[in-house]
C-alpha cells in the first residue's frame, strides 16, 4: 500500500511525534542521519501521506501528525521489537521474585511497577473479576408488591436488594423466572450478567412469560449490584495530566470518570472470545467515546490456556507503542508464573 519511501518518512514522523509532542516538519526529518531525502521529496511525500488518510495537519503550519490511521499502520507494520535494559529487568525479576503472600498486595504493586516504567496509567482486572461467578439467585416475596432478590456468588457472598414485583405477576411466574435464571446463568462470571439478561434470557421470557417487559425491568435492577472495586487496580491515573494533549479539563474529567466506573473498566478491558496475546486498539477503535482520542494496550494472564485477568495501559495516542508492548510482554509472562502458585 505504502512504498518504501513512505513508510520510511511515516515510521520517523512517528517516533519524533512520540518524543515532542510537536507537529513534525519536513526539515527536521531530513535532518534526521537514517532518512536521507530533501525537505522537498519528504514534503511531497507527506502531502500524499495525508491525502491517503495517515497524517493530520492540525494548523496551517507545515508540520503534521499522525491520524489514527496512521498509528494503527505504525503498530502494524513499523514498529520495532522492544527489549527491557538490564535495569529494567531486574526491577521486574526482583519484584517477582519477593512471591507476595497476598494477592491483591501483589496486584496493587504490579499496577505500580507498570505505571512506573511506563508513566501512564495502568489498569489490572484481577483474577476474582473472572472467576465470581453466580452460584445461585432467588426472589423471595415479602409482600404483595415487594420481594427480595438474593445473590450467592461463587466465592460464598451473599448479596440482597429489595425489588419492586410488576402488578399482575403472580408467585407461579416469579419461581419460573428463578428457576430459568438459575438454569442459565449459574456459574456465568458477574460481569457477565447483564449481557446474557438480555440476550437468551430475554428470549426465551419473551416465549414463555407473560409480563415480560415489566419482569426485564425488575431483574435489571435485581442483577444491578455492582462487582467488588478489589478486582479492579489503578495506578498512575494522574500521569494523565502531564501530557500536553490532555491539558483540556473536560476532556480528562471524562477520562477520570470512565476510571472510577468498575463495570466500564471491565467491559473495555475484558478479552474477546479468542483474543490472546497483546491488543492494540488506537482512538476511535475503543468502544468508549470517553478515551476516543486515547490508545489502550492490553495483555491477558492465563493458567493452561484459561484467562485469569488482563493488564492494559492508557496513554495518549501518542504512546511509545514499542516500550509499552514489550514491558506488557514481560510482565504478563512472569505475572502468570507467578499466579500458577495460588492455581496449581
């Protein structure tokens, strides 16, 4: 798609985009020892680099940066392997190497360590996020208009919340819903639970159950308990206000407000179906519109094949892609060493 010239000129608007945060010019990157072209043939090719979507010129200056586009091209096919120096490497092996007692102790400090290295924010959805599941759900009637819904998870907690019965729903279909949710999502992990409400669950009520809108509307609130912040680690959220992008205060209230919504958190960095190793997902690629103009790396940590939790770092969309990719690589690998502890 990009001839070599091209792509030679991109990758370095690329990292001196990284390094400045300045609109590169074509100057500066013929001065540049591994480039070797004119001002003017790198000018030229920059203009055809933004006709073709893969620059941005955010002023009427001459300088460019990279679009979406262009960073996801970056990722794809320009960006070199990245190794950890000595140091580096042996503040994660010695970190390791303690083998914590405490699990959430060790996730807290590895959320640390990870913002630390990188300086952006780090986010980990810890192996409970994953494995409480729903151990059973009930609804007990209080009064005519009143019950209790009961949910036991499967790590042995017990939560309750008074839901209002639809008027004309009778006892007979209150224990059909209970007996079709027990059916169906018994062992489905929580964070799940309002997806599969409204998919097969609200199917196969529609089929089946009368009152069906009213019943949806009841469980949606029965279900609505939000899962323990303890699966959910931050750190280094402030480092989001050293970079010039984010110097727009309603923009980073948006990104602060997306951290403090467990759910969210959990839906943007779940794995997909199939999904393993490290994802990439640059500006508009995430589903939130809240980091539209952020890019997310994530990497998942498993036990024989089954994933335990994920790891990811948010940063601006220009992010040392290469660093941040090869720290997750590191990192992911020894976080699941060492969890094979608890799991084994």
């Amino acid at each position: 798609m990009l001839t070599d010239r091209q792509r030679m000129i991109l990758n370095a608007i690329v990292d001196d985009y990284i390094r400045s945060a300045e609109p590169v010019g074509s100057r500066s990157i013929s001065k540049r020892g591994d480039v070797g072209y004119s001002p003017a043939t790198i000018r030229n090719e920059m203009a055809d680099l933004e006709e073709l979507g893969f620059l941005e010129q955010p002023h009427t200056s001459a300088g460019r940066i990279p679009s979406h586009k262009g960073y996801r091209y970056y990722v794809d096919h320009l960006a070199s392997s990245f190794s950890l120096n000595a140091a580096e490497l042996h503040l994660m092996k010695s970190f390791f190497a303690e083998k914590l007692n405490v699990m959430e102790q060790m996730i807290q400090h590895t959320a640390g360590i990870l913002s630390q290295m990188t300086n952006y924010t780090s986010i980990l959805l810890g192996p409970e996020v994953f494995h409480t599941s729903l151990r059973h759900f009930q609804l007990l009637p209080l009064h005519e208009d009143q019950a209790v819904a009961i949910i036991v998870t499967s790590t042995g907690q017990v939560e309750n919340k008074i839901v209002s019965i639809p008027k004309g729903v009778s006892v007979s279909e209150l224990e059909q819903v209970v007996n079709l949710l027990n059916k169906k999502l018994v062992n489905v992990p929580l964070y799940k639970l309002k997806t599969r409400l409204y998919t097969e669950i609200g199917e196969e009520m529609q089929r089946h159950i009368s009152h069906y809108e009213d019943l949806m509307s009841m469980l949606d609130i029965a279900l609505n308990n939000e899962p323990d912040h303890r699966g959910v680690y931050l750190s280094g959220t402030t480092h989001m206000l050293n970079q010039p992008e984010f110097k727009d205060v309603d923009k980073v209230r948006e990104i602060f407000e997306l951290l403090e919504q467990t759910p969210a958190l959990m839906k943007l960095m779940a794995p997909a179906p199939g999904e393993h190793g490290i994802q990439v997902k640059i500006g508009t690629e995430n589903t939130h519109e809240a980091i539209s103009n952020c890019s997310l790396i994530t990497a998942t940590y498993s036990i024989d094949g089954k994933a335990l939790g994920s790891i990811g770092i948010l940063g601006p969309t220009r992010m040392e892609y290469a660093r941040v990719i090869g720290i997750l690589n590191v990192l992911s690998h020894d976080l699941t060493k060492l969890l094979s502890h608890w799991y084994k």
